[in-house]
C-alpha cells in the first residue's frame, strides 16, 4: 500500500502514527463550529477517509447531528484499517494527489544543447552509369591434353585475377551450337576486360550436364594484345563435372629484335624541325611503348631539311606491323615538319615495311594536330624505287584525264598539279604532271588532259596532288574522271570470256530442256529460249573500247586547310566499260524543290549552292540555285531544274550559301530533291513490275482450279485490280530546320544533311482526281489565357505508306483560332491512306502570336476503290475514317519549349460507315 501512497510521502513518516497525527483535516475557516468528537468517527484511527458526503451533512445542519450513526457513517471502501493518509481529508483528494504525481527526472549538470535543424535536402536524381567493362583485348589459349577421353562438350568459365584488376567470371564459348573442347587441340578466345596489369592467378571452372563428364587441361595462356605480354598457366590435371581449379601463372619470356629506322625530311622549305620527335609501332602481337627517336652518337642535328635520319631499337617481337603514329611535341621556333616517308626493317624475319606521308605536321597545318597516324605497306610500286614501270611487252595506253575544281572561295591553285595511276594486279606508273598553256586548276574549272603511260589494268586508285608553290597553294579537288583506253590483248581475254559465259548459259538451257518432265513446260521454255537465242547472236560480243572510272574527292589539298595534306590517294567509286565513242555517259535531271522556313528574317539574298551525293560513292559538282525570281525569301518554295551525272540511289547532300550581302543568314526549312528515272532505270522497274504480276496472275489461277465457280462479275472486278504501273520519278526527303548563318545556332553557313526519307512516284499518281480526296479538318483550341492567334496557321498529312501531302493553310474568312474556339476546314488533296501523324505550325506573325492548340481531329473520306475492298471482306461501306492527334501545348516562340510547330501523333482512329 505504501507504493499507492507514495505522493503523501513527502508530509513526513509522522502521519503515518496515530499518536503524532494532526488532530483533524478539517478546515476550520469553512466549519466555525467543529463537531463533537465524540458524536463524528471521521477522527476514528481505524477509518482511512472520511467521505465527502458525511462531510456535506455535517456542514448542512447541526439540528440533524443527533441523527443514528448508520447514515453519518464513512466510507471505507479502501484498504486496511490500520493505514491511513493525515494528509488528504477525502478519499477524492487522495485520488487527485495520485493522478497528478509525476516522478521528476533528476536535472543534468550539462547545459542544454539548443537544436539547430538542418538545412533540407535536395533529393538528386540518380543517373545509373554503365559498368566498365573495359575495352583492353586479351587472347585466352586453351590447351586440351592428350589422353584418352580428354575432350569435353560441358561448359567452361574462367576469372583472371591481376596486379590491377578482375576480370571476372566468363564463359569461354563460340558462336558454334556444337562447340565442344576436343583431344589434342588449341581454342583461343578473345576477352574484352580492363586492364589487369601483371596476371597473377585464374580460376577454371567446368561445368556440364552428366557426373562423369570429364576434361583433362594441358595449360591456358594468355596474351595481352596491346602490350604483347604472355603468360603461362599450367595445370596438366583432370577435370570432374562440377570442377574448379586455381592456376598460378608464369610471364613468357618475348624474343627481343632489332627495329632499323629510317625516317625520311622532305626537301621543302622550312622542312627541317627542332621538336622533339615520338614513334609507337602497333603490331599484330601489341604495341610498343612510345620511342624517343633521338641519336647521340651523331655530332649533328636530326630530322633537318631533306635528311635521313637512321636509328635502331631493340624490342619485343610485335609481329607483323599494321601502322605508327609518329608525333612530336610542338617546341622551338618554327616547330612544323616536313615528313616524307618512314621505313621500318626487320631482320627476323627478313622484312621491310613503308609508312608514306609526305606532308607537313605543325600547330598551324589543317586542324593543328602534332600526330599523325600511317598504316604500312609492305610493298611500293617500283615506280618509287626505279622511277617507272613499264609491262613486260613495254605496252602503253592513252589516259584521259577529266579534273573537276570545285566551286567553293579559293578553290582553284597556281601549284603544279601531278597524278598517278595505280593498277589492282599491283602496277603504277610514275607521277605525271598535269600542265598545258591554260591558265589550268581554277575555280570551277573542268579540264582535260591527254597523257600516254604504261598500261596498269583496271585502276583501284590514284594518288593525286600538288607542290604547294606559290602563294594561296591550297586546292579544293572535286572529282577526277580517267578514261583508260583498252589494248587488243586485254580485249580479247574480255569477249572470250564473254563468250566462255554464253556457252554456259546454252549449255545449262539445253540440259534443263532434257530434264523437264512437263511437255508444256517444254514448249513455253523453247519458245522463251528461241528468243532470247536470237537475240544474243544478234548481239554479238563486242570488244570494249575504253574503261571510265571516277574518283570522288571533294575535300581541299592544302597546308592550312582539311587534314593539311596536298596529296592525296583517291579510291575508285566506279569503273565502266564503254564499247564506242559516241557512247557518253547519261545525264538525269533533277527537280530540286527548297522550302524557306517561316520564322522572322528567315531570307536571304547570298548565293545559294548545292551538291549531291550518291550511295555509290559519286557526287555532282557545286550548282548555283539561281533564276530569275527573288529566290530564298521567308516561307517561299522555290523550284530548280537541273542536269547532272546519274549518281544513283542519293544519301545526302551539302547545301550552303557564300555569306554575301548584308542579313545573308538564312533559315532553311527542308529540301527535296527528284530524280527522274533513265529510260534504262525505267526498263529494269518494268522487268520488275512485270514479274511481280505474273507471280499474282499465276497464284489467281490456282486459286481459280481450287475453287472452281468463279462468277464473271469478280473476275472482271479481279482483272481491273491490277494495273499496271509505270515509274516516272524518284524523290528524296532531306530535312533541315536550322539557320545557315554565323550569328545563329553553331554558326555553319554550309550543312551536310542525310536522306530521312525516299519514295517512288508512277506516272498519274500526282495530279490526278481519282487519286484526290475529301478532308475535313476539326482544330480545337483550348482555353488558357491568351490561347488563341491571328497568325498563319498550317498542316501537312501523312500516311502511314510514307505518302504526304504539300503544307496546307488552315483559313477562311472567319476569324478562326479565338480562345476555346472549334474551327472547321475542308480540304481536297492527295489521298495519302491511313493517317499515323500531322504536322502543324504558324509562321508567328502579328503581336501575341503564341498558340495554345488542345486536339486535332481529320476526317478523310473514303474513295470507292478503297470502300469496295471493305465490302469484300465482309464489311459495311465505310464514309469515312476520323482520326484524332492530342497535343494540349503551346506553339509559341515564349512558351514552353518555345516551338512554333509540332508533330503529333495519331491517338486513335475510328471508321464511320454510312
């Protein structure tokens, strides 16, 4: 009980006696009059408390104190009679005095710490990075054992542990599905991992299917192809399945060989250099480290004008050579070098190996680079060596050369040109230059020059260039076009070969005529046959007069310009053989359509060219786009016919301007160009066409045996729906939508810009009604804060075949595109099928011009042709097919990501019938 009354402890231990206890709790300010004690038991030691409505009928009245004892007795409700509390007068202030007791925590001699909360944190995305695997090359060689059944087809993995790194567990397997390890054999495998350093230890694991599959492995090594070093790892045990073992490894010793070096100063002016001078040779085996070419037995100075330079250096076996980079570090007065060619000998095996240059190397040549990076020859042209080379009858040939200067600033040069043809069976001629009394090489200029050499054969590639005499040297080449005129000899082996293929092809007839079973199949073929035979012996084989091969460039041959090299080796894009004269090369024309962005001061008035590329590797020279209009002006089309070597299948093109006038920046919007087809391209798309319909004309025939009733109706309906189709044009889309101008985006006046898309046109395809169709076009604006425009606004269709159709203006004589405003247009068009996007934009014209466009809804109608295809399947007729793009964004030049056009999506697509 003493834990319960623990809160009147702090009155003393006195209370807790009878003898030493108050005389009473009651409050004599509240009762003048105390009660008799003989007459109130509330002063009783065995009674605990005293009640408080005994002592409410105390108070109330003294006339009623002689009442009996039962109703003024106490409550003793609680506890033992002999414990008592003095303190509290009733049992609801004990009560009280335990409910609001509260222990107090004994108070620390340390001074409060105030809390000072911390500053929020910014929760920071985190960008996952991909692990590094390492791009270092290592070649993993592993050696089964000869014994019996010492092969295995289970699985193996390797970990290689290093001084560095770990290159961790990894499965040693081939793209072969039945790889296995096999008795008596060597399997390499290539690893790409991060560089390990010294290799310490390598973990073997074998894996397989059955218990007892076993592997007996001899040794693993393993070559680190960059540095060459290599390490042995023993093991010479048997593998169980599972199975792991832990080799430690051992570096192979490398034979160590001499490397004679010859480096070769040209003897220009200013050639020589003070730099110190770095070669690293990259060979089959590794590289080496990076070699300080310097001799100190030598009292002179290295790498001066027109000298030669030896040294030699003894290092690990790198096999085969495949290139070095030689560089130097840029320091003393005029630190440029003139290299011309670098040799390389070796004695074991016996082998020489050349790296040509013959350029300079400077801070101020081509992009200032101090390094260049030569590949080797292992063999030159003995033109180099003797001078000239000349067949073994000492026949020659005439060469005519076609040089194209391109149109560019500063293109053409006073240098002399010289040219060198090299033939695929490994022959050259010497270097010839090319000079006539012309003022020769300016700008734009075609010239033609008629050279006998030595016959090479059929030419691979041609190094061209230049001396760099004279002031402004530097030479933009175009092209080069060599017509290679075809001796007696080599034109007899062509048509015997020619006619060696004939006799195949007859032989070949006559056997499958013995061999067809079907009599009918016989007479088709024989009538086929009998034609195609009277044709080829009409068509005797002709001797070929000359071969014509072009050698694309288009780049500069200049010190201070491209890489800084004024020689150059051309490969050759094409080689035709032409059987007469007269026979030149096809021209095509081309429809080159540009289309001028709508943004402000998006015009210009400079000179605008163009250059075409094709997939074959050819180009066409620098064309002016000019004619009598004001071309170029803000949102124009404008339109430019022009005549061009064939160049084929076109991959992108270089359009720029010559930056001339004042406000020459120029915004350009896209270009397409057309290609319209040879009467030859035509004939093989005919071929073509033609085999496609008679492959569907003879699946329609089987399918008329399988169902045998067909009705004449459908088979009329059947014959008109395959017509027949001629091409007519090839067009290619090249999309832009950047400025060409100095002050704007990077800067270029002059962009590089790829095919993004291409189509071919047939004949009556544009133009036509039939092939028109009905849109109705719904734009629904939406309803922020100044939403609406008076600018222009337009839309491009396209279909999902990759049809589209021209930028169509949205606008009547309403007041169209107010806040939450729906507007309504119909248009007639090319039907371009099934919509999958539109693209819609304004030109941001007029003040507020920023757009808040919600939806676009495009209704296209459906023509008869594409409706009764619906009813064959089963279907009802449809109207029209409805379509609906979301956008719920701001085309605005201030808003969100300040477009003023977007393409948008198709979200969904719904077919109404009638």
């Amino acid at each position: 009980m003493a834990d319960k009354l623990e809160p009147c402890l702090q009155y003393g231990i006195k209370h807790w006696h009878p003898s030493d206890r108050p005389k009473s709790a009651y409050s004599s300010n509240a009762h003048p009059n105390p009660p008799d004690p003989k007459q109130v038991r509330w002063h009783d030691t065995n009674i605990m408390f005293t009640d408080s409505q005994v002592l409410d009928n105390i108070r109330s009245s003294t006339k009623d104190s002689t009442k009996d004892d039962e109703s003024d007795s106490v409550n003793l409700s609680t506890g033992p009679k002999t414990t008592f509390c003095y303190i509290c007068s009733t049992l609801e202030e004990h009560k009280r005095h335990l409910l609001q007791y509260r222990p107090k925590r004994q108070v620390s001699a340390k001074p409060r710490i105030e809390y000072v909360a911390p500053r929020p944190r910014v929760k920071q995305k985190m960008i996952e990075e991909a692990p590094n695997i390492g791009d270092h090359l290592y070649r993993v060689d592993i050696y089964t054992g000869d014994k019996v059944n010492a092969g295995t087809t289970g699985e193996v993995f390797i970990t290689i542990k290093g001084s560095r790194d770990v290159l961790y567990r990894t499965k040693l397997s081939k793209k072969t599905s039945n790889f296995s390890f096999m008795r008596n054999t060597k399997e390499s495998f290539f690893l790409k991992g991060p560089r390990l350093g010294n290799l310490e230890i390598i973990t073997i694991e074998h894996e397989g299917g059955k218990r007892s599959l076993r592997w007996f492995l001899d040794r693993v090594e393993i070559t680190d192809m960059k540095t060459g070093m290599m390490w042995v790892f023993k093991c010479q045990e048997w593998f169980d399945s599972p199975d792991s073992r832990d080799l430690i490894g051992k570096e192979k010793e490398q034979p160590i060989i001499d490397y004679d070096i010859t480096v070769h100063t040209g003897n220009k002016s200013f050639g020589g250099t003070d730099a110190n001078i770095y070669l690293t040779i990259y060979g089959a085996r590794g590289q080496s480290p990076k070699i300080h070419l310097v001799d100190s037995s030598k009292g002179q100075k290295c790498f001066e004008k027109g000298s030669v330079d030896k040294f030699r250096i003894s290092q690990r076996d790198l096999g085969e050579l495949k290139k070095i980079r030689i560089e130097h570090d840029g320091k003393g007065v005029a630190s440029g070098w003139h290299l011309e060619k670098i040799t390389i000998a070796t004695n074991t095996p016996k082998q020489t190996y050349y790296f040509l240059y013959g350029g300079f190397i400077g801070k101020d040549v081509g992009k200032g680079h101090l390094y260049r990076e030569i590949f080797a020859k292992k063999s030159l042209p003995k033109e180099v060596t003797t001078g000239y080379q000349i067949d073994e009858n000492g026949a020659k040939t005439t060469y005519v050369v076609s040089v194209q200067t391109g149109d560019v600033k500063y293109a053409g040069t006073d240098a002399n040109v010289f040219i060198q043809f090299c033939g695929k069976d490994g022959r050259a001629t010497r270097k010839i230059k090319l000079d006539d009394s012309r003022n020769n090489f300016e700008r734009g200029a075609l010239e033609q020059y008629k050279v006998e050499a030595p016959d090479v054969g059929s030419i691979s590639h041609i190094i061209v260039g230049h001396d760099n005499s004279g002031p402004g040297a530097g030479w933009f080449l175009d092209e080069v076009k060599i017509k290679r005129y075809i001796l007696k000899k080599e034109a007899s082996k062509y048509v015997k070969k020619e006619q060696e293929k004939r006799d195949k092809k007859e032989a070949a007839r006559r056997k499958s005529r013995e061999e067809s079973p079907n009599q009918r199949r016989k007479k088709r073929r024989d009538e086929d046959s009998e034609e195609s035979e009277e044709e080829e012996v009409r068509r005797k084989v002709t001797p070929p007069l000359y071969e014509e091969s072009v050698f694309p460039c288009n780049q500069w041959l200049a010190n201070d310009e491209g890489d800084g090299l004024v020689q150059m080796e051309l490969k050759s894009a094409s080689n035709t053989l032409h059987f007469s004269e007269n026979s030149q090369e096809e021209k095509v024309h081309y429809t080159v359509i540009v289309h001028t962005g709508k943004v402000q001061y998006a015009g210009t008035d400079a000179d605008v060219f163009i250059q075409m590329f094709g997939e074959n590797g050819r180009c066409s020279r620098r064309t002016k786009l000019d004619d009598a209009k004001n071309n170029f002006e803000k949102g124009m089309e404008d339109i430019f016919e022009l005549e061009d070597v064939n160049l084929g299948t076109l991959s992108h093109i270089v359009i720029g301007h010559d930056d001339s006038g004042s406000g020459s920046g120029w915004f350009l919007d896209d270009v397409i160009i057309r290609k319209h087809l040879t009467k030859k391209e035509i004939k093989t798309h005919v071929e073509k066409e033609k085999k496609k319909l008679r492959e569907k004309a003879k699946t329609k025939q089987r399918q008329r045996k399988k169902r045998r009733e067909l009705s004449d109706t459908e088979s009329e309906e059947e014959e008109e729906e395959a017509p027949f189709r001629t091409p007519d044009y090839e067009e290619f889309y090249f999309p832009c939508n950047k400025w060409l101008d100095k002050k704007e985006d990077d800067g270029k006046i002059e962009r590089q810009l790829k095919c993004m898309k291409k189509q071919l046109h047939y004949k009556g395809e544009a133009g036509h009604e039939a092939l028109n169709t009905v849109y109705q076009i719904i734009v629904k604006t939406g309803t922020k804060s100044f939403a609406g425009t008076d600018a222009n606004v337009y839309i491009q269709l396209h279909g999902k075949k990759g049809l589209e159709t021209p930028r169509l203006p949205l606008d009547d004589e309403k007041n169209n595109f107010e806040k939450g405003q729906t507007d309504v247009f119909k248009l007639e068009t090319i039907d371009v099928g099934p919509l999958a996007l539109v693209t819609i934009g304004h030109d941001g014209s007029g003040p507020g011009a920023g757009w808040f466009l919600d939806e676009v809804r495009v209704r296209r109608y459906i023509q008869k042709k594409e409706a009764k295809e619906y009813i064959k399947r089963g279907r009802d007729k449809p109207l029209y097919e409805e379509s609906v793009f979301p956008c719920n964004r701001w085309l605005s030049s201030s808003d969100d990501d300040r477009k003023i056009e977007r393409q948008l999506k198709c979200d969904q697509r719904t077919l109404h019938c009638e």
